[in-house]
C-alpha cells in the first residue's frame, strides 16, 4: 500500500485500543442516523462500542463526495493517472485517446463527474486494486463493453447499500432488495467483527468482487459466443453480494477467515457455470 492509500485507511479504521467492554442492548450508545437505519442490527446480541463506531466511520468515509478543492482527492486522482499510465505501458496495454477513458471512466475529460456514487472512495479503491491486484485486472481493458471504472463503482456502491453504508434507508435499498436481500442483523454483525479486525478488509472485499464480476463476465461472454454489455453487469455483482452474505453467514459457524470464505463462495459460482454448460 502507497503512503496516500495508508493515509486514507488509517483514518478509515483505526483500532480501539480501549478495554473491549460489551453493552447491553438498551446502553448500545446514543441514537445516531446510522443506529436509525440498523437499529435492529445493533439492538441484539451485543456489539461493542469499538465496532459500531468502526461501522460508522466506514460508512462516513464511503459517502465523502470528491472535493477537487481537497488537494489530498486530487493527490489520490493524480497517483491513479500516473500509475495506471505506467503499468499499461509496463504491459503493452493500448491507451485510448486518454488515460480517463482506457481506465473505464464515462467521461474522459473529466471523471471527477463519474464518482458520484461512492464520492473519494472510489479513487481509493481503483489505487488499491492497481496497486495489489493489477495481474488479475489487467484483462478488464482488453474487454469490449466492459467499463472497468465504472464497474467498480457501481459495484461499490451496491456494496454500501448491501451493507446499509448509507445515510438512510431510501428508494434504491428498495430497488435492491427486488434483486437480492441486504444484510441481515446476523451478517452484519459478523461484518462489524471483522472490521474490527483488519485494517483493509472492506478494500479486500470490494476488490474480490471486482475480480469475480469482470472473470464472471468474461466466462458468460465466452459462453454466449458474443459480446455483453453493461445490462449483464448488475445480475452479476448481485450475485456476488449473494456470495458475500453466504460467507458472513459461515463466518462463525465454518471459519474466521472471511476471505477463505468468500473465495470459496465465488469458486463455487463459477464452477455451477461450468458444469451446467458441460450438462448442455
């Protein structure tokens, strides 16, 4: 991790090294906007003060908009440019017209208008998967009709709603919950516990799907013998955050390793794929 990723994630979480003390349900802490939305998440079962406020600082860090008079946002948009310049050209990745749209970014003059969704945190978790996971991405701009910035994006912004890292409950959960079911009290709790714990885990999370969707669309382009667009991308990363919610079930009943879970969760889902087309 760059020293600008460290800077914004060690202000994303930062241990509580006071005394883990549990409270009861009725001592949970003040009500706040984030206690409104998960109340019955947080009403059962103790969570300790340490990880609710965790859950909120991520959830205020995920809705920071972009301030291109923040000289740090800009910082963080400048080391992206110039890091995915040099690895595209470190492995004879074509550059389109500009960086901007190679990256995936809709509009490539200004992409700034593209992260209206997550805000900064966006520009935070492309730095991070070019910075740790480039060899497992780089296929995504060789990819016709697959927008890799915009892809993250949208998928990070489900992920929030999945997580209830939001502001309030509003129209677009609904919308979600057609597709698939948010958290539950259960899940989330298991979310706060393992966010308590690692320092990167909701990057490492984001990024294991980002991987999931582009390999998963990648296999079911293969499949259908033509190109996709973006209408099959929503199917696909709903179906990533089914995976997500099978891994927080198992967190505590199978294993305490969230990633060894969920990387189980998305293998299982590719070879379901593989198979049902060995069947045809």
């Amino acid at each position: 991790m760059n020293d600008i990723e460290q800077d914004s994630t060690e202000r994303l979480i930062t241990k509580d090294s006071e005394k883990d003390n549990r409270i009861s349900p009725n001592q949970i802490i003040q009500k706040t906007c984030c206690e409104s939305i998960c109340c019955c998440f947080f009403s059962q079962n103790n969570v300790t003060i340490s990880e609710y406020n965790l859950f909120e600082l991520l959830k205020k860090l995920t809705s920071t908009p972009y301030d291109n008079k923040n000289e740090s946002h800009n910082k963080l948009l400048e080391t992206l440019r110039e890091d995915s310049e040099r690895l595209f050209k470190e492995n004879n990745i074509n550059i389109d017209k500009n960086i901007w749209r190679t990256l995936g970014f809709q509009n490539e003059e200004n992409p700034i208008s593209d992260l209206r969704g997550s805000g900064v945190y966006s520009i935070i978790l492309l730095n991070y998967l070019f910075n740790n996971y480039f060899d497992q991405i780089k296929d995504s701009f060789n990819q016709e009709f697959f927008s890799f910035a915009v892809v993250c994006i949208r998928i990070l912004y489900l992920l929030r709603l999945f997580l209830f890292l939001v502001d309030s409950m509003n129209i677009s959960i609904e919308q979600m919950s057609n597709k698939v079911n948010p958290c539950n009290r259960k899940q989330i709790k298991s979310f706060c516990i393992i966010l308590s714990k690692d320092n990167d885990i909701f990057l490492e999370i984001v990024s294991k799907m980002v991987i999931f969707v582009k390999q998963k669309y990648i296999q079911d382009k293969n499949n259908a013998k033509k190109e996709l667009n973006l209408l099959i991308i929503d199917p696909i990363i709903y179906l990533s955050l089914t995976c997500i919610g099978d891994a927080l079930n198992n967190y505590s009943n199978q294993s305490k390793d969230i990633m060894n879970l969920l990387n189980n969760e998305f293998a299982k889902q590719m070879n379901n794929n593989l198979n049902k087309q060995k069947l045809i």
